[in-house]
C-alpha cells in the first residue's frame, strides 16, 4: 500500500509461525474444519488463494529461470496425447496443459516420446523430468515415483465395435467368452482381469493398439478409461462405442516425477495456478 515510503528487510527475524483458525474450547467445527483445509490443500485452492494474495513472491520462489523439462508422452493416447493424423503433429490435453504450467513457472517443456512399458522405472532412474500420459495414481506406483496433486478423475468403461449387438453391458460382457483388449501394466489391464479372468484378456505395448485390433476383429472389446474413450470415438465415429455403465469409481490422474523430485510442489503450484483462472476447465473442454 506504501510501497514509496516503507520496506521489509531482507532477513526474518524469527523462525516459521503456524497461523490457525480459532475456535471455542472442545468445538465440533474443529474436525471439519481440518477436513476441509486438507480438501483445499489437495485441490489446489490454498494454492491459488496464496498466489491471489501474496502471488508475486509465490511467482518468484516457484520461477524456473527457463530451464527445460523432459516430459514423457506416449503419444498413444488421446485425447491426452496422441498424433494429429492430418498434421502429423503431436497434440492433446497432456502438450496444451504441460506447456500451461511451464507458462506459470517460466520453464520450457521438451517433449519425449516415450514406451509405456518401464515407464516409471525410467522416471524414478531420472530418465525423465516428468510423466504427463494420463496415469492414475496408485499406492503401487507412488512407492517408486512421486505423484502431483490429482487433475482430473476418470472412470473405465467398455468399448466394443459399433455393429456389436452381443455386448452391451458389464454383465453380457462376463457372460460371454469374447477376447477382450488392454494395455499392458495398466489399470485397465488390471480391471479386465478382474472382470473376466486373465485368460480371456489380450495385452498390448501401446495404448492404442488393442483398439485398433478391435476395428480388425482380434478382440471384441477394449477396457479403457472413459476420457481415453471419448478420444477412440470422436477419432473412429463409425467404428467403436461405449456401451453400459462405468465399471469403477472414479480414479485420479496426476504427473509422475522421480522421488524427491522439486518439481513436484512447483507443479502443485501451477495446477493451484491454472485451476483458480480457469485454464484448466478451459483445456477439459477443448
């Protein structure tokens, strides 16, 4: 408010203070209270009330200098990230949403196709700076890669071709003995298993070749994450479908890094960043 007339020197002269809410002795508002700041600090939003008021020194401490990122992409899986066939460019949610965040911390994204297969063994190895291939977040995987906060939740699904008429539905699906595809070492992998026992399930390398050998006839249906679904259908209108319910909860996405990586609070920051101004919302529409 006075910035001609007073300043703050540069050294602290106290450690950190905890600031807190304050409430009568024994309150039941206590517990909830707790709850809904853990809801906030996940989401992003304490974040993005930091930056709101204090967001210029936030900027600073979290500022990159322009260094660059290695990002890994499969390029396999739309619509996060996958080859534009008319442009052969790579495209999607994972390039517009990386290059966003590197737009709040002043760093350059340099992209790297990458096999899905080993992928978090390369990352926790420091082959790469961050994963950014639609990759749910599992306590399995968080024992060897560190996560950042969710970004978006996601459901699986079934996808068969457009002229099925057996399959409509989890139970027909079961019921059935058709060969159903996946990619390998992935959640969807896992709930077919699940659903219709290993020997029935197909599992492929990449994210879009038990698609594309479901269009040929070699599987009848596909487990896939509902977004990546929408992808497969707006690509294929005339080939493929989603039929029946969602066959889980919802699981959420986050960027993978190697442990201990500093980008992963930086990365929290941005997405706190890019939720609050409606980037975010903004890039699931597109």
């Amino acid at each position: 408010q006075n910035p001609d007339d007073i300043k703050v020197l540069e050294e602290p002269v106290t450690g950190a203070e905890e600031l807190g809410f304050v409430f009568p002795p024994g309150s039941d508002l206590v517990e909830p209270v707790n709850y809904a700041i853990e809801v906030l600090r996940e989401n992003g939003t304490l974040d993005a009330l930091y930056d709101k008021y204090w967001g210029e020194e936030e900027a600073e401490a979290y500022d990159l200098g322009g260094m660059e990122v290695n990002v890994a992409v499969e390029n396999a899986y739309p619509p996060f990230n996958y080859i534009d066939e008319e442009t052969g460019e790579a495209v999607g949610w994972d390039y517009d949403a990386s290059r966003a965040i590197c737009e709040v911390l002043n760093c350059t994204p340099v992209f790297v196709e990458a096999a899905w297969e080993g992928i978090f063994e390369a990352t926790a190895a420091g082959e790469y700076d961050m994963v950014a291939d639609g990759v749910t977040i599992t306590a399995e995987r968080d024992e060897i890669v560190d996560f950042s906060i969710p970004y978006i939740v996601i459901r699986q699904v079934i996808l068969v071709r457009t002229d099925e008429t057996e399959i409509v539905d989890e139970a027909s699906l079961v019921a059935s003995d058709a060969p159903v595809g996946t990619q390998i070492g992935t959640t969807n992998e896992a709930v077919a298993i699940e659903l219709v026992g290993e020997e029935r399930v197909q599992s492929f390398d990449t994210f879009d070749l038990p698609v594309q050998a479901m269009i040929a006839g070699d599987v009848d249906a596909v487990i896939i994450d509902e977004e990546a679904a929408k992808g497969f259908v707006k690509q294929n209108p005339d080939d493929v479908m989603v039929v029946g319910e969602p066959l889980t909860g919802e699981d959420e996405l986050g960027f993978v890094f190697p442990p201990g990586s500093d980008l992963v609070e930086r990365v929290n920051y941005a997405l706190g960043v890019l939720e609050a101004d409606g980037t975010l919302d903004s890039l699931y529409k597109k």
